[in-house]
C-alpha cells in the first residue's frame, strides 16, 4: 500500500513539475517577446500607455457621492494597461476581450457621475453583492441621448469585438497558426503592422474614453476637471493622430484612412 502510494506521489509530482515547466517556459518566452517589441516600438507604445494613464487624474473628486464613479474610473485604467500587455504578449483575443471590457467600464463611468447612488450599480441578496441586471441598458440609453458621438464611436469597437473575438469561432483560431508548418502556437502569428496598429488602437480607445469622461465630468458637481490634464491629453492625441496617419500610408491599411 505504501509502495502504490509512493508510485502515485511520483507521478503526480512528475505531471505537476511538467506543467510547471511548460508555464515557466511561456512566461519567459512571453516576456522576452513583449521586450523585443517594446525595443523597436518604444515611443508608440509611451504615447498609448501615457493616454491610459491620463484617466488616474482627469479630475478631482470633490464629493464622497463619487465612490461608484472612482471605482469605475480605475477598472476603465487598469483594463485598457492589460489590454496593452495582451498585444505587447501576442494574445490578441484576450487583448480584445479586456478592450470590450474597458469600454462597457467606461460607460459606467461616465453614467456614474450622474446617477451617483450605488444602488445603481449593485444589490446585495443572500449570497452577496452582486451586479444591477439591467443598468446597462439604462447606461447605454443615456449615452446616445447625451454624448451620441462618443456613443457611436465605442459601439464601434464593441460591435467589431462581438463579431470577430466575443465568442469562439475559427477565424480568431487561425492567429495562432503557424502558417509554414500548419502547427499551432500559444501565442499570435508575428504581424509587426497589424501588431502597431492594435497598439495605437488602444491608445485611440483610451483618448475617446478620456474625452468622454472629461465631458461628462464638466456636467456634474461631484467632480471637477483637471484642465492642465486636459492640456496633456491634447499633446498626447495629436502625437496618437500622427501615428494613426503613418500607419495608414501602408497599402494593407490605407482602406481604413477614412473611417
């Protein structure tokens, strides 16, 4: 009994130590891809990560009714960072997903400025807290009544996540194929274009979540805008814009210059 139980510990600590191993090769290799392009692309990758940062002072909370709101706030920040790392790390379906993610986060945000009761946001029952069920659909409601533009514009980018990476489907399992040898891989095909070009989208994302904040921000009392951010941003979408006009010069681009 004692030998069977010997044999077993042995497998089980082999299996575990396999599968670790696997893991500390990923992170390594993960990390020394991210390094790599960081090295080549280092100051369109500050631009979007300087965007991103922006959202920490884009105001100054001048009223406890702001909780929800400051809560949201740093999800909509911390979300758009990890969304960078997913592309800086080739995981472009994940990169989306928490692109998606900071998006739906950011529209609270700006909802939670005006509606500043958390009972808006969460109930509590016998298990817990947990989400308001139907607040997204009040969320939306309002943002295409008070700030359409920007309402259009992120629907954009969630429809365009819905339709190509929300869901499992093949077209997103063909950007872990290795097209020479048909073998799969844990991470996203090398495509430097397209690669730059979901970087400078984040930061895109990360201005029009910004201004939209910023906007809704100057409409409300328990929050006041920080112009001086404000004046950064602008220096910072402009350099964003310069880059989104030399992506575009390259043919597998240029079809997008316009939209």
């Amino acid at each position: 009994m004692a030998a069977r139980e010997k044999r077993t510990s042995f497998f089980i600590d082999s299996y575990e130590r396999l599968c670790l191993s696997l893991l500390y090769e990923l992170a390594e290799l993960e990390n020394q891809i991210m390094k790599d392009f960081i090295l080549k692309n280092h100051d369109l990758i500050r631009n979007t990560e300087e965007i991103a940062k922006l959202l920490e002072n884009v105001v100054d909370v001048c009223d406890e009714k702001a909780v929800a709101f400051y809560s949201l706030k740093n999800e909509v920040q911390i979300g758009l960072i990890q969304c960078l790392l997913s592309y800086l790390r080739n995981h472009q379906v994940q990169a989306k997903l928490m692109l998606r993610y900071s998006v739906e986060t950011a529209c609270l945000c700006a909802y939670s400025l005006h509606h500043t009761n958390i009972g808006n946001f969460l109930i509590n029952d016998e298990i817990g807290a947990k989400p308001v069920s139907n607040t997204s659909k009040k969320v939306y409601k309002w943002l295409n009544r008070e700030y359409p533009t920007h309402a259009e514009k992120l629907q954009n980018v969630k429809n365009m996540i819905n339709y190509y990476f929300a869901h499992g489907n093949l077209f997103a399992s063909l950007l872990t194929l290795d097209k020479e040898n048909y073998s799969y891989n844990y991470f996203d095909r090398d495509d430097i274009l397209m690669k730059q070009s979901h970087i400078w989208e984040v930061g895109f994302v990360a201005a029009l979540v910004y201004d939209l904040i910023h906007q809704s921000a100057r409409d409300c009392s328990v929050v006041s805008v920080r112009n001086d951010v404000f004046d950064r941003f602008l220096s910072l979408y402009a350099k964003n814009q310069n880059y989104r006009n030399a992506l575009m010069e390259n043919t597998r681009l240029s079809q997008w210059r316009n939209k």
